[in-house]
C-alpha cells in the first residue's frame, strides 16, 4: 500500500502548487481591464455592475467568476459542520460528507484545496437577444432518473430552440442511468448548477485520473478500509466511483461546466439558481460553495445539511428578504450585503427531506423522483408546475450511506 499513500501525498502537493499557480494568475488578470468585447452593458445592468461594485471586472459572457480571484472569499470552502446528530437517512442517504473527528484532519484538506481551484461559483448567464427563449423550464433533483426525465419533458411539451432548461443539480447517483441523463441533458443544451453528487463524481474523476491512476479497485478498497481515500465522503458501495470511471471527455466537460451559483439575464434577473442553498448572511460572492450545494437548514452557526438543527434555511432566507423590502432598513444592511443584487427569488433542489417547497421567495423543486415520488419542472414566465410520477429506486441505494 505504500505506492498508492506516495501518490496520494504527491497528489495533495500537485494540488497545493496548482492552487497557487491559480491564484497568481488570476490575481494579475483580475487586474487587467475589461477586454474590447465586454457585453452590451444593457444585457447584464444589474449583477454586473453590483459584482463591479464588489471589485470583480467580468469581461466575457457568461461570467464566471473564479474563486480564486477574489481576496474576500474564506480560506477553508469546505469545511462542514458537523452535528453528533446529523442523520440524514429519511431524505439523502449518502449526503454525509464529512466524518466529523480529529481523524478526518488530512481528507478534510485535501478537499479544501480542491474547492479552493474550483473556478466557477457563479455564472452570470445570458440570451442570444436574437433568440431569447420563450420559456425557462426548471427541473429538480433527476438523480440518473432517465426516462422520467424524458416524460417530463414530453410533458412540457418541450420545444429544442425556444425553451430553455435549466437543472437545479444531482442529475447523477442513486437512480438507473447517471449517464444518460448528462447526455440527454447536455443535448437539448441544458444549463445547471452544480449538486454535492455531481461534484463528488467530479472529484471521484480528478482522482482516478490522477494518483489513483494505476489502482485496481482491490486498491481502493484497502485505502477505503485503511481511511486513505482523498476525500471522506468517497465510498466505493456507492455509485459515484463507477460513474466516474463511465463519463466520457465530454461528460466530464459538460458536468464540470456546472457552476455552484447561476444568475439569470433580463427579464429573469430577480431569479437565481442553487442547489442546496443560499446564506442570508453573506453576498453572492463570498458564500460557501460547500454550503451552496449542501444546506437545508440554518443554526447558530451557519448553514447545515441537517433539519434537526436550526430551521429551513428558507424560512431565514424569507426573514431577511422581508427586512430588505421594508423602505427603514437598508442602513442597517451593510454594503456588501444581498441588497446589492437585483434577484430575489431561489430556484433550488437537494431537500427531499421536505420534497416540494413553493414559497414567495424561494421553489424547492426536490420532489423525492428516485424514492417513488415526482420528478417536478417550474416553468416561468407564469410560475406553472407540472410533475411525472417516478418508480421507487430506494433498492438500488441502500449502501449509499
Ligand atoms: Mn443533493
């Protein structure tokens, strides 16, 4: 076993030496102007000049903004709080990422360093204005949910070059055929955001490309046993790793494209897309992508994947969209705050937990597809939902613990 722990020390260190090269780079083109084919200011008034405002100059469209360019973010993007009594088996099984003891030290910063070179947060999208779509149709949590997600989209009556998709996240793991779902996504050129199983089938990649190249999955498995995976939330009884070792150059492209955070243009600037959540305390910038993908509730610490601690992060996010709106108020907000950004209104996915959540400020789209309930799409403009019964596939999960 020694050859594998060489590679995977060699690994951290190539990693920490990327991150580096990474941040210098992007620190001297973040200083550069805006280059000669900046967009029509028009198309992205609102977010852009706000993320001006905060000291970033996207240049070219979509936006993207890399983590590393911007000084405000934390250092530690990863690091999950842990409860003693964080049991998330009724909604997510799998979704525990972090072991939570002194002895996950090393895999806690291993995955730091990983999210540190993640370069897309947020992307700022746009419309060809030529081709604007007429329809954005959101969809919830697919989770390899193929042919239900065919259905839906026969039940939408979706239209190849007039609607737009747009994915909240986890189209991968748990149901039948991760696969086909990217395909079929990125053939009717869907958008989305990044959910915690799509990003730990990408990090499952980064490291069979990498130091755990020459493993056999008998290798593996002793470094699962011995805790000497990369990342604690690796675990070869569930379905990420062979995923990972299926997607073509393509899928890998497709699915990496997915940024944690995505803003939308005109006439749909006060929505934005997330996976897990969004921090009411923070800006657009400076949240936590870890968190972006994982919380369902809010406690006296932050953001926390639970619902046993705290309330729904929703509730709290309604909280402060309310103060926002009360004409008193913005002098206590503070500059960098949420009143800086033109959206308003979540699109989200990840709480099967609670499944279906249509609140005024927030659309919870997770309607349990892969344990027996609905696959479900938002569909704007007009707020309209429609949802196709899915089979129970709870049996092909039962070791995602
Ligand atoms: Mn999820």
């Amino acid at each position: 076993m020694a050859t594998p722990i060489r590679h995977l020390r060699l690994f951290k260190l190539v990693v920490v030496i990327l991150t580096l090269l990474t941040a210098a780079y992007t620190f001297v083109f973040a200083r550069l102007p805006s280059s000669a084919n900046a967009p029509d200011s028009s198309t992205v008034k609102g977010v852009r000049g706000k993320l001006n405002g905060l000291g970033l100059s996207p240049s070219s469209l979509p936006l993207q903004h890399n983590l590393a360019a911007a000084p405000a973010y934390p250092v530690r993007l990863y690091k999950r709080k842990k409860h003693k009594n964080d049991d998330d088996t009724d909604n997510e099984p799998g979704d525990e990422t972090a072991s939570g003891n002194s002895d996950s030290n090393a895999s806690t910063d291993a995955v730091t360093q990983f999210r540190a070179s993640d370069p897309t947060l947020l992307i700022s999208r746009t419309f060809d204005p030529n081709n604007a779509p007429q329809r954005l149709i959101f969809i919830g949590d697919i989770h390899g949910s193929v042919d239900q997600f065919n259905n839906l989209l026969d039940a939408v009556n979706f239209r190849q070059g007039s609607d737009q998709v747009i994915l909240v996240g986890d189209l991968v793991a748990k149901g039948p055929d991760s696969i086909g779902v990217i395909r079929k996504a990125q053939s009717i050129n869907a958008w989305a955001t990044r959910g915690n199983h799509d990003d730990r089938v990408i990090r499952w990649r980064e490291f069979l490309d990498g130091p755990g190249v020459n493993l056999t999955t008998s290798d593996i498995q002793g470094l699962e046993d011995n805790g000497e995976l990369p990342y604690s939330d690796f675990k070869l009884s569930a379905l990420h790793y062979e995923i990972a070792r299926s997607l073509s150059p393509d899928d890998l492209a497709y699915i990496k494209s997915f940024s944690v955070v995505m803003t939308l243009p005109e006439p749909y600037m006060e929505w934005v897309v997330v996976h897990g959540g969004l921090d009411p305390s923070k800006p657009i910038l400076k949240q936590d992508s870890d968190n972006c993908m994982n919380m369902r509730n809010i406690d006296s610490s932050g953001p926390v994947s639970t619902h046993k601690d705290g309330q729904a992060w929703f509730d709290v996010y309604a909280a402060k969209m309310e103060t926002l709106t009360q004409p008193a108020s913005p002098s206590s907000i503070g500059s960098e705050d949420f009143s800086q950004i033109n959206f308003n209104k979540v699109v989200y996915g990840h709480d099967a937990g609670r499944g279906l959540q249509i609140h005024e400020y927030t659309k919870g789209l997770d309607s349990r597809c892969v344990y027996g309930g609905n696959l479900t799409a938002f569909i704007l403009p007009g707020e309209k939902l429609v949802s196709v019964p899915c089979p129970d596939y709870d049996g092909s999960v039962k070791d995602d613990k």
